[in-house]
C-alpha cells in the first residue's frame, strides 16, 4: 500500500486526479506520456512500482513537484504534516540559545546532505554552500554522518576559508595581470 501526501491518498488516487486535471483518464495518460497503454493502470493497482526516471517523467508532464510521485510510489518518505512540523519548532523554541543554533547547523547539515544526493555525491562527500554563493563539494574521510557536531562544523569551516582565500587568489592574480 502506497504513503498519502498531501491531498492524495495513494498512486492511484493522485494518477486518476491528475489524470482527470488534464483531461485523461490513466490509459490516454499513459498513452500521452509514451508508456504501454496499460502502465499507468498497473501502477495504480501497485502490480508493480514505476522506476525513479519515470516517476520524474510523470511529475515533468503533469507540471509537478517530483516528490510528490516519488513519496506516493514509496521512494521518498512524504513530508512531515504540520502538527509535527509545529512540534518541533516547540521543542526547538524550549532549548538554550545555544543548542537551538546547533540544532539549526545540524539542519542546514541534513539539508546540503539532501542537495548532495540530489546531485549524485559519493557518501563521504559534502555539498557546501559559500558565502558567495557558489557551492564547493568537500570530500570527508569515511562518513560525515559519523562525526560529531564542533568536527564537522571545523571541517566545514576551514574547507570554506581555504576556498575563499583560493578564490581571492586568484582574483588577485587576475587584477595584478590587467
């Protein structure tokens, strides 16, 4: 059986909504989208799970969000509701200032981890977003997740000075060659 998200209750549900938005039903859909004719329907009924490219392609035809598809065919857990969200801004709000900023380094930690799988990095690599915008992929012995808070936060933090002061280089060799 497939997770709910959102307003949809399952794969099916949300195929045959999306389905009707535009006009379809699941064999026209699959149709449209080049599939067999009967794919969407077999996917619907869950007699087999549609492939991550496909869920993608689903979601690019709809005009949708793909973890949404992805969450429904059960390869994305589906987000937090918003009582749970309210909760953890509860216990977030009762910590000393402190651990509340530790929490948000430990989120920001777990959100570059996301944006790294979303570009296809290694396990042991970290995706870094600069102050100027730019990002930078710093590669950590064995796993990130293994190590504690003030390690990582180091870590992060001189790969950040050495790519700014590497940066800065540059720019300076570039202005004196002018």
């Amino acid at each position: 059986m497939s997770p709910s998200y959102g307003p949809y209750q399952s794969l099916e549900h949300y195929l045959q909504a999306r389905a009707r938005d535009f006009g379809h039903n699941l064999t026209s859909l699959s149709e449209e989208l080049g599939f067999a004719r009967s794919y969407l329907n077999s996917i619907a009924t869950e007699q087999f799970r549609p492939s991550i490219k496909r869920c993608r392609l689903i979601a690019e035809f709809l005009g949708d969000d793909p973890d949404i598809i992805l969450a429904l065919a059960g390869f994305r857990e589906p987000p937090l509701d918003d009582q749970s969200i309210e909760a953890i801004g509860r216990l977030t709000n009762s910590l000393s200032p402190h651990l509340q900023r530790t929490v948000l380094e430990f989120v920001s930690f777990l959100n570059s981890r996301q944006a790294a799988r979303q570009e296809s990095l290694k396990p042991s690599q970290i995706y870094i977003e600069l102050p100027d915008g730019q990002g930078m992929t710093l590669e950590v012995e064995g796993d990130p997740l293994a190590l504690s808070m003030p390690v990582l936060r180091l870590t992060i933090r001189a790969a950040m000075n050495a790519a700014l002061a590497d940066r800065q280089e540059k720019a300076k060799k570039q202005a004196e060659g002018e």
